[in-house]
C-alpha cells in the first residue's frame, strides 16, 4: 500500500530530524511536506477502492461459501432419501416367504442403518467442511479487516498532528 509506505517515509524524515533546542519541534522544508502530502491524496482514493473492493469481495466469497454449503447438504439428503427407498425396495422384494422374509427383515435393517449412517457421515463431513471453509475466510478477512483498522487508524493519526 503506497499511502502506508508514504507515511513511513515521513515518519523517518521526521525522526531522523534533530529537534529544536528545547522543545520537541522538529523542521522540515515545507517543499518536502506538501510534496509527501500531496503522494498521499493522490494514493488515498486507490486505496479506499482497493479496501472497498476487499470487502465486496468478501461478501461475494460469503454468499458463495454459504450457497455451496446449501447445496452439499441438500444432495446428502437427497442421497440418503435414495438409499433409505433403496433399502426399502429391497426389503420389499425379499418378502416371498417366511425364511426369506427373516433374512430379508435382517439385510433391510443393515442397509437402513448403513444409510442412516452413510447419510450421516456425508451431512457431518458437509458441516465440517463448510464450517472450516467459513472460518477459514473468517480469519483471513478478520486479518485483512485488522490491517485495514491499523491503517486508518495510522493515516487518522497522521492527519490529527
């Protein structure tokens, strides 16, 4: 960010300056001040359009995270409604006769708590992956948020001396 690097710039002139005697002034060319002054206000717009850009960005990434995680879980229950009808279906058919129906009654019953189970394990995998994504964006955009604050607050700074 050129306005950051403009600014520690004249930071050092300024600590690099001898102060007057007896007091904590310190002298600079008003050449040098109103050329650093003027880098600034021509940077500062560039910068505001990149941190707006930063935060639109971050939204688009937030709408979409959360549109993904919409939709993985909306196919993990359309995959266990299948697997649960599937088992369904063939415990249905295996209903012929009075030993099959036993083994039937038995293999349906695996194949729902195989579903439920796979159905569960996908819908828990889906949470925790968009729960990571989320705090993955969360973190990095609290990191570029902080470093936007440090920023302003270090250029408000400036402006109140």
């Amino acid at each position: 960010m050129k306005v950051l690097e403009l600014i520690e710039d004249f930071n050092r002139k300024i600590e690099a300056t001898p102060n007057m005697l007896m007091t904590k002034k310190v002298l600079i060319e008003r050449d040098e001040l109103e050329s650093l002054l003027t880098n600034i206000q021509t940077f500062l717009p560039d910068e505001m359009k990149h941190a707006k850009w930063i935060k639109e960005e971050r939204e688009k990434i937030f709408s979409d995270a959360n549109a993904e995680a919409e939709e993985i879980v909306l196919e993990a229950k359309k995959k266990e409604r299948m697997i649960i009808a599937e088992a369904k279906a063939q415990f249905e058919a295996m209903v012929n006769e009075n030993e099959i129906l036993r083994e039937a009654e038995e293999r349906a019953n695996e194949l729902l708590n195989q579903a439920r189970e796979e159905a569960r394990s996908v819908r828990l995998g889906s949470y925790q992956y968009s729960e990571d994504l989320l705090l993955d964006l969360q973190e990095g955009f609290e990191k570029k948020l902080t470093e936007i604050n440090d920023d302003l607050r270090a250029l408000q700074e400036f402006l109140q001396r």
